[in-house]
C-alpha cells in the first residue's frame, strides 16, 4: 500500500519569505518516484519536480528546491522568495510500481 | 501540442442517472489516469489505464463506476445509478509510459448530482 502524508493544511507567509512544504511517504516497492504539483485556483494541477527513489541529491530550479531524505521518508519542498503568484495549493504524489498516489496538498497563501 | 482534454467540463445530473464523462489524453501518451477530488481533497486514484488495459482498478468505489479505453487512446468514465455522493472534479491524466513520467492533468469535469 502507498500514502502519502502532508501534515500542514495550510500556510500563510509574507511575500518575498521561504517556505518549506512537507511530505511523508510510505511504501513497499524498492524502487519509486516522488514529485510536487501545484494546483492554482483556476484548478488546473501542474507538474512542478520530480525525484527517484535512488537518487537523494537534492537540488535547486530556480526559486524551488526540494530535500529527499530516504531515512526518513520525506521528500520536503522548498519555495525561495515567495511570490503572491504562488499561491495555490501543493500537493506531493507517489508513484511505484503502479498507480499515483497523492497527499491531501497544503494550501499556501501568500500575502503581499 | 494539445494537452489533456475533459468533456465536458461540467456536468449537472439527478440522482439515478446514468453519466459518461470523456478524456481525451496527449497523443503518445500510453498511459491514462482517472482521479476524482472532493473540495478541499487531494486527487483520489480510480482507475489506471496502461494502453487498452486496466493495469490498476483498485480505485473504483463500487460496481457503478466503469471506465474503458478501447482503442488506446480516448477512455470514458461511466458512472451507473448516480448518487449525490458521486459529486465531485473528476480529474483525467496522461503519461508516458515511463514510471518518472509526470502526470498531465486535464481540466476536470464537474459533476454535480441533484
């Protein structure tokens, strides 16, 4: 069984502040894929990053960076800067052998 | 190109009806995913599409919900006897087949059940 856990429901922070989003995984396989979406308040998700399994660099795009830590099942993401445009809500997902599972997102305000 | 299509985006139906919502996914894409999110929900698996096959079904909440993809390409969500409870944004999404291949969502359709 897959889940995927992202404990805060929502986030509030000034514009031009970092925030950091969290995300718990659970899974079986040995081998699987994590990524972020945003979905907007027009609906729409949109894929935002991506990461494997078996490999734990953590990097940076631009003003999003993430931190994947196979000891402790998360795969945290982290937005420098904010922008009133970021506002949206994030979810994280989990893809093993099969299906795409996804957490119940973090809402994220961001207040100019 | 053209990304993943939902029709149609809204959909108002009584209570026993029978509803068929269509996706339409990027051309190439073998891989097809029905969602279904309630407000303030994160997308909740239904069913997943790899070519013709159902690979995975375990998402469907009962015998009314059906989906088919017959030729590979368009699929269709049937829901049979709707419920008020069927209400919801259900979401449709397209991959390649590779497992590190993100989702494409479309738009969603909207069914509400009266």
């Amino acid at each position: 069984a897959q889940k995927v856990t992202q404990a805060q429901t929502e986030i509030s922070v000034v514009e031009k502040e970092d925030v950091t989003l969290d995300c718990v995984y659970e899974t079986r396989d040995t081998t699987y894929y994590l990524f972020w979406y945003k979905q907007p308040p027009s609906g729409e998700l949109v894929f935002l990053i991506r990461r494997n399994s078996f490999d734990e660099q953590n990097e940076i795009s631009g003003r999003y960076s993430w931190n994947f830590q196979k000891s402790t099942s998360s795969f945290n993401f982290t937005i420098t800067a904010s922008q009133v445009v970021d506002s949206a809500v994030y979810f994280c997902a989990l893809r093993g052998y099969q299906k795409v599972t996804f957490g119940t997102g973090t809402k994220l305000q961001v207040i100019p | 190109g053209a990304g993943v299509s939902q029709t149609p985006s809204n959909k108002v139906t009584e209570k026993g009806k029978y509803v068929e919502l269509r996706c339409d996914p990027i051309s190439g894409h073998t891989a097809l995913y029905w969602y279904r999110q309630s407000l303030g929900q994160g997308p909740e698996f239904l069913i997943y599409f790899q070519g013709t096959g159902a690979a995975d079904d375990s998402g469907l909440p009962n015998d009314r919900f059906f989906a088919v993809r017959p030729e590979g390409s368009v699929s269709t969500l049937k829901i049979q006897r709707t419920e008020r409870g069927d209400s919801a944004v259900y979401l449709c999404a397209s991959s390649l087949r590779d497992r590190d291949s993100p989702l494409h969502f479309g738009n969603g359709t909207r069914l509400t059940v009266t």
